[in-house]
C-alpha cells in the first residue's frame, strides 16, 4: 500500500543570501493508486513539494510518510520522471529500461523479459537497440516512463515530465501515460502547469498558493478512467477547466 | 589529428566524402613533397651538409647496422610508455573519482596535486634517478605521474560537468551513492577522458624518452643519447621517426578503441 502522507510539512531555504520559505504547513494525503496532479502559478514550491516525497529535500518540518515509512532519502520504491532529459545517452533503449533492475541484480534472463515487456507497453519494442541521441525527445520520455515503471517503484513522481514536449507529442504521452497506468496502477504525484494536462491525467488536482505553497483547493475529476482526447471538448470538461483557471488567477492575485 | 568541425552541423553528402578525399589528397602530396625535397637536398645537390642533416642513403644503410638492436629499443620504450599511461592514467581516474565523492580527500589532495602540477616531469628524473636508480622502475614511475596529473584533473572537471539529473535520477531508480559514481558519472564522463588519455600518451612519450637520455639499457632515448655523442645523425634521425610512429600508432589506437566506446554521444573524439 503505497499512500502518501504529507503531514504539516514546511520546507525553507536558507543561503546567506535569503531566506526563503518555499512550502509552509502543508497537509495532503494521497490515496493507493491515485493520480493527484499538482498544479500552481511557476515557483511556487509544487517542484519543491515533489523533492520533499522523493527524499532529494528533507523537510524543515513536519514529515511526509509513504506507507507508514518516513521518507529520509531517495529509494526504488518511489522513481522520478524529470522534466528535463534524464534518459541516460551512454545506455541503450534497453539498458536503460533495465537500468534499476540491474541495480538489484535481477537475473538476466528475467530482466530483459521485463524490459522487453516495458518496452512494448510503450511503443519502442523496435528501438530496443537504439541510443537516445537517435531517438526523439517524445521517445526518449517514453524510455523514461518505461525505466521508471520497470524498475517497479509504488509511487510515480512526474515533475513537468512532458513540459518540454510539442502539443501533438504531448498528448500522446497522457494516452501511452494512460495506457501503462491502467496495466499497472501506481500512486501518481503530477506537478504540471497546463491545467488541461491535470485534468486530463489526474483522479484528482490540487490548486497551490504562490510562494509559500500551501494547498489552495481540491478538485476530484469525474471521468473516470477510461479518458479519449475528446474529452477535452465536453461541457463538463470545460466547466473544470475554467473553475481551475479562476482558481489559480485568485491566488495569482494575492501576490500581484 | 582531426580538423575540428566548425561548421553548423550538415547531412553527410558526396560533397563532404569528397572534401575527405581532397583532404587526404593534400597531406599525401605534402609528405611525397618533403621526402622529395629532402632526398634532392642531400643526396642529389648536397646543399646540406650530412652532419647537419642525414642524407635518405646513410640513414638506409645505418638502419641496416643497427637493424636487431633498434626493434629491442623500440619495443622497450613502447611498453615503458604503455605501462607507465595505463598504470598512472588508471590511478588518475580513480583518485579523481574519490576526490570528487569525498570533500575532506578533495581539500586533502589539491594543495599537492595544484604544487607538482605545473612542474615538467623531466625536472623531477634527478630526484627520480636518486630514488630508483636507472632502471625501468624510476621511468615508469615518471610517466605515471605525467598521466596521473593529466587524468586526475580531467576527471574531477569533467565529473563536475555531469547533468546532476543523471545522478537524481540514478537514485530514484534505487542507486547507492557508489553506484551512482560507477553507473553514472564514470561512463558519462568516458568522452573527456578519451582526450585527457591522448594527451597523457603524448606526455608518457616525452618523459620516458628524456628519462631515457640519461640512462636506460635499451629504449629509443638511449639510442639517441648513444648515437648524438659521435655525432651519428642518421641513427639519430632513426630514433626519431620510430618515435613519431609509436606516438602516432598508440594515438590512433586510442582513437579507434574510444570510438566503440563513445558511440553514443554526439561529441567526436
């Protein structure tokens, strides 16, 4: 069971510089097997939020649990997808699948079933072979997708992860996300800033405040799991969408 | 040496094969040029004196007299070079790793490392002389410290380039600390090492044939030594050109064996 607990959590930063209060008091709890994005104007703090249950940031105060288990430093059990290009160049399409299955030693045979299985769970069974620097950007986050699920985490932590990607590529990276996540359900954290994006993964969206990022509101989404791309073009949809923008112009707001 | 690409990337085309062939055209003719020159020069006009410079003829028939002597001086050298580059630049990498993981070995290290960095080797072959004597452990030892400066600095810089998402990542996919070096920051910084080790095997070169000069029982630098006393130019020259052909054949070795090795970046070695 993997529920994420984030318990009166506060994160500050202190350089000799500044002292910056990037999370304060926050509480959210995460359900197994639930797709909460996260979204919120740029620097406030959902990045922040997403290293804290990673374990690269340990939290001034307060505690964030997964399981039971306080999260004290990074660990399998919970994989990253970065915004950025994190898909090693040095390995192979399949070496990098089978990259935290190897960590583990994991028998050979056994792992490259499973790469081979994560590899065409997300349409790259023919590129098995291939180096990322011959694969395109929406490739290379397909292989990122598939290295994180493979190696077997509980929890997903996506931060931006198709930020960088073109309209066309995004979506259908929510589709193969879709896909993968209805074989093998995770506890998913999201931290987007396209609102249709959140809508359009997640069970549920958290509206954060600006700097300090405290949880502003909740939307349960109710389209259930079997989403088509339309879905964006129905009055429910719109309804959210529009609820969400308001939302997050209001606490723009507060600090324009 | 590969003439550094300065153009915007382009497709390879019959344009660039032929630019290729043009190149190698070039350098061909200028090596014909200069042999040409040199053997009409000498031998033909007698322009120059053979004292000052060998004729093509004396250095054929000196290397027919020297002939068994030069292949046991020539092997000696070439495995001193290769021991002592692989020996030192295994150790640079190694102790630049560790210095780059732990920060007490790191403020530890660089005083010294920054001390007898800019000091040529060759200044140190005295002090070389008196510790080990003129055997081959005092040369080896010489040329691993050559390579050992030029690797351990190329990897503490490089290791510092490495993208720290590669690492974050690692570690979200299960990697202890150790792991991460060995998994992700070694084989990410495999490019530039390939250009510190080919500059370590031309200093390797360097120091074990200066160390030579001053004694060896066989190598190069000691054939050199020998022959410069009576003024034998055209053994000098011998010793020379075998020199350059070691050099160029371990570079190009490095060259092919790095190319299997980095296929996966987009810089060229």
């Amino acid at each position: 069971m993997a529920v994420i607990d984030i318990v009166n959590v506060s994160k500050r930063f202190t350089t000799r510089q500044a002292d910056t209060l990037a999370l304060s008091r926050t509480d959210l709890r995460i359900e197994d097997e639930e797709v909460v994005c996260v979204v919120g104007p740029s620097g406030c703090g959902k990045t922040t939020l997403l290293n804290l249950i990673a374990g690269f940031l340990e939290p001034t105060e307060g505690q964030v649990l997964v399981g039971s288990e306080r999260v004290a430093s990074p660990d399998a059990s919970r994989a990253v997808v970065f915004q950025s290009d994190a898909v090693f160049p040095w390995l192979t399409v399949r070496s990098n699948i089978g990259y935290g299955l190897k960590l583990r030693a994991v028998e050979k045979r056994d792992r490259l079933d499973r790469v081979e299985h994560y590899a065409k769970l997300v349409g790259l069974e023919d590129f098995a072979d291939a180096y990322p620097k011959e694969l395109s950007g929406g490739m290379r986050k397909r292989v990122d997708l598939a290295r994180a699920y493979a190696s077997g985490p509980e929890v997903l932590l996506m931060d931006e992860p198709f930020g960088a990607l073109d309209i066309f590529t995004r979506e259908a990276m929510w589709l193969a996300l879709h896909k993968v996540n209805r074989t093998e359900p995770k506890t998913i954290v999201f931290v987007t800033h396209d609102i249709e994006e959140a809508l359009f993964i997640g069970d549920r969206v958290i509206v954060m405040t600006p700097r300090p990022a405290r949880v502003h509101q909740e939307i349960v989404v109710p389209f259930g799991s079997d989403r088509h791309l339309d879905l964006r073009g129905t009055a429910g949809f719109q309804e959210l969408r529009l609820s969400i923008s308001h939302s997050l112009r209001e606490v723009s707001h507060d600090i324009a | 040496m590969t003439l550094p690409n300065t153009e915007l990337p382009k497709l390879r085309d019959s344009r660039t094969d032929r630019a290729q062939l043009t190149g190698l055209a070039v350098g061909g003719g200028v090596i014909v040029t200069c042999l040409l020159a040199w053997w009409v020069l000498t031998d033909v006009t007698e322009i120059i004196a053979p004292l000052y410079f060998p004729a093509p003829s004396e250095v054929s028939s000196a290397l027919a007299q020297i002939g068994e002597t030069l292949f046991s001086d020539a092997l000696a050298t070439l495995l001193r070079v290769l021991a002592s580059w692989l020996v030192g630049s295994i150790i640079g990498v190694v102790v630049g790793l560790a210095m780059v993981r732990s920060r007490t070995l790191f403020f530890a290290l660089t005083p010294i490392i920054e001390a007898v960095r800019p000091v040529p080797p060759v200044a140190l072959i005295p002090f070389i002389i008196l510790w080990f004597g003129i055997g081959d452990s005092g040369k080896l030892v010489l040329g691993a410290l050559a390579c050992f400066m030029v690797m351990v600095v190329n990897t503490i810089v490089s290791a510092g380039n490495v993208n720290p998402v590669f690492g974050r990542a690692a570690r979200s996919l299960g990697a202890k600390e150790g792991q991460v070096y060995r998994t992700v920051i070694l084989p990410a910084i495999v490019p530039e090492l390939v250009s510190g080790l080919r500059i370590g095997s031309a200093l390797a070169f360097a120091v074990i044939v200066a160390a030579e000069f001053l004694g060896a029982e066989a190598g190069i630098g000691r054939l050199i030594m020998q022959a410069s006393r009576t003024l034998n130019t055209p053994v000098v020259l011998i010793g020379t050109i075998v020199i350059a052909l070691e050099a160029v054949a371990v570079d190009r070795l490095i060259k092919t064996v790095s190319a299997r090795l980095t296929r996966w970046s987009d810089t060229e070695t």
